[in-house]
C-alpha cells in the first residue's frame, strides 16, 4: 500500500470488509475495464474485476502505481450487487421513467428530423448563404442529458451537438448517458423556407 493511504480508515474499511466477500471461490472471473495513465514517469494503471459468485457478483476496482521497479496499491474497492454492473449499465428498458423514454424518442427523431431538414435545404433556393443554413441546422443547441441507469438529469444552456442528439459511455461497466439538443436551426429554416416559397403578392412591384 501507498503509505499516505495507510491510515486508521483503511484499517478499519479493511476489517469491516470481510463479510462483503464470498466464502467460497468465484465460480468466474474477468477483467471488465482498465486504463493506464503514465505522467512524468509514475504509470497509474486503474483496474476492474468482475467476479461472479454464487448467488450475486462482485465488482473489485485496483489502482496501481508504479515508479521505476516498485509497485504500490494506490486504491482498492469492493462492490457486491445481484446483477452484473455491464447489464445494470447497459440500454435496458426495464423500470424507466416516462421522462428517460421521451429522451430516448427525442434522440432517435433529432436526427431525422434535422435531416429532413437538411435535404430541403439542399433543395431550396436560398436567399443568402446556403452553407450557413446548412452548418446552423445540423446542430443542436443547449443539452439535457438523462442518466440511463438512474434516470439523473442534467441541462446545460452552453452545448451544441451535431444532428441534435449523442451518447457517451466511459466503459463498458459504465452507465450510459443519453444526450438531446433543440434543433433550433432545423425548425428556424423549415418556418423561413414557407414564407420563401409562397408566391409574391399580386400587387408586389416587378423588376424592369
């Protein structure tokens, strides 16, 4: 162990943990995530097990740290639950709010939707600089981001994200976050592109 992380906590969070473990050996064992960080000649590997047990499944996250030839442990945790945490994390529709399941159809019809819009922007005289209606509808602006696993939401003004809509999970034991945006140049251009089509008033002056 690291000497600062050998402390009265550590030894108390070290004999409070051995009726969390599994009295028998783990029916089965894998490596789940990891990652490896090296910063001016310390490397930092980050570590996560995934053990299953006889009747739930354990989750064990080691932090390494080496320098030169000595390896320390820089953190150890241990997690116990009923499901593996790559199935509570994952795209699962079981006990969902109606909110995450309107942020989940917003994020399939954003991109349709700015895409139809693009198409008709593609195919309409524009009075002025086409490719500026072209960048301004294929993105979406501010961003409510909904926690798959927990259903936490997030809004943030200041976000653009291309075709109104993304996804971002960190790893595959990671919950997944789902990410929307108001297609504002989408809707903005279909409104304008009415008017530009409408035909000029009969009384409307004629060039020449």
């Amino acid at each position: 162990m690291m000497p600062e992380i050998v402390n009265s906590d550590l030894r108390r969070a070290l004999t409070e943990m051995p009726p969390w473990l599994p009295d028998k050996t783990p029916l089965e064992m894998q490596i789940v995530n990891y990652g490896v960080v090296e910063v001016d000649g310390v490397r930092q590997s980050d570590l996560y097990y995934q053990y299953r047990l006889s009747d739930s499944w354990g989750l064990v996250n080691v932090v390494l740290e080496s320098r030169g030839a000595e390896l320390q442990v820089a953190g150890l945790h241990f997690y116990k639950s009923e499901k593996t945490w790559t199935e509570m994390n994952g795209l699962n529709f079981t006990d969902k709010s109606i909110v995450q399941f309107a942020i989940l159809a917003a994020a399939m019809f954003n991109p349709l939707f700015i895409l139809f819009a693009l198409v008709q922007c593609v195919r309409t005289p524009v009075p002025w600089r086409k490719w500026l209606w072209i960048i301004f509808i294929l993105v979406g602006v501010t961003a409510i981001q909904v926690n798959w696993t927990t259903g936490d939401i997030d809004f943030n003004p200041l976000y653009v994200t291309l075709l109104g809509a993304g996804f971002s999970k960190a790893s595959p034991i990671s919950p997944l976050f789902l990410i929307v945006s108001v297609p504002l140049g989408a809707i903005i251009f279909l409104v304008k592109r009415r008017k530009w089509l409408l035909p000029p008033p009969a009384d409307a002056p004629t060039s020449g």
